[in-house]
C-alpha cells in the first residue's frame, strides 16, 4: 500500500478553499513559523494556542508570548488563546507515563488537542482546521492526519491534511525561528518528552 502523501492533499485543498477561514491549532511559534509562512496566502488564518501538555505554566506562557509576538511581526494571523489546563493533559497520560515519545501517549495528545480544535472550529464558523504539529521530525504525520480527519468528521468541519515536513518545512522553521530571535525548546512540552530528553 503507498503512503498518503498529505502534503499533495493539502495543497489540493489549499487551492480549493482559497480565502476560507481556517483554525489552526499550534504548539509553538518555531513549528507555526513556515506552516504559517505557506497557509496564510491562502486561507484567513487564525492561530489556536491550545497546549495543556506543557509542562508548566511558566512554560506554557513563554511560548505563548513569542505565538503572539511572531503573529505580531508578521501579520501572519490572527490569534485565539486557550486556558492552560494541565488536568486534561494529565488524564489522558494516566497510565502511559512510562510510554517513550511518539507512543500511545503522543497519540492521545494529538487527538486531545485535535479534538478541541476542531469543537473550537464549528463552534466558530471556521471553514477548516489544522495543526502545525506535522512539521516536527520527530512527529508521525500519518497519525496525526488519521486523527484529524476523524475529529473532522465527529464535528462537521472540514481538516487541512499536511505533512510540513515535506519540502524541508522544518529546516526553514530552524532559518524562520532564527531570523524573527524565538525561543526555540529542545523538548515537545511535556514532562515525559522533558525528563526524555534531560536522560
């Protein structure tokens, strides 16, 4: 069986949602730098910061701070903000905390995150909704993309496949992050992926 290329689909939708309003959920301002840089053309985007795998509040609001600052530079998109709620995270990693990272508990991050993207897209007339999470290296975007369309199809809204990867997207987030000065972390956000990476 061939692999879907999802960076193909998404720019088939791309072209046939031109101008449509989409909600993208992003972990950071390095990985929304070039996912911004080739969806913002196209579509009225809105930045999602909706995180509550990070691993604390001081944390969660360091990278929040330079979202809105590289949206500010850039005028790339628009920004809507979620509480941090480290209790939903927690709930779904219960049991899993032994998991290494791109395991079960990943999965389940992704699909907690997806999923209240997604509520957050139909309960605001958004068009489309996506995530930035696919540009990472370390990121399995065939999982990711299986649990957006299925978070699409429990709400009714359209998803944005992708595989920013794809194209070097993550060697020119590293050049992007560069030039704008952000704040680049060496862990995925989490505790588990924090302690990982420290051993």
């Amino acid at each position: 069986m061939n692999a879907v290329n999802y960076d193909r689909e998404m720019r088939a939708v791309l072209a046939a949602e031109r101008g449509k309003r989409l909600l993208l959920h992003s972990c950071c301002a390095p990985c929304s730098s070039y996912c911004l840089q080739e969806v913002a053309p196209m579509l009225q985007t809105t930045v999602f910061y909706y995180n509550p795998n990070l691993d604390c509040a001081e944390e969660y609001e360091k990278r929040k701070a330079e979202q809105i600052r590289f949206l500010r530079e850039t005028g790339f998109a628009d920004f809507l903000d979620c509480d941090y709620s480290p209790e939903a995270f927690a709930e779904i990693a219960r049991g899993l905390e032994g998991e290494k990272e791109g395991g079960a508990r990943c999965a389940k991050c992704f699909a907690l995150r997806l999923d209240r993207t997604a509520r957050t897209a139909k309960e605001n007339g958004f068009d489309l909704f996506g995530t930035t999470l696919t540009v990472s290296p370390l990121k399995n975007a065939e999982i990711i993309n299986r649990i957006g369309y299925a978070a699409a199809e429990k709400y009714g809204v359209k998803y944005l496949p992708s595989d920013f990867k794809k194209r070097g997207g993550y060697l020119q987030s590293v050049t992007l992050s560069k030039q704008y000065g952000l704040y680049r972390q060496n862990y995925c956000g989490c505790v588990y992926s924090k302690r990982e990476r420290e051993e």
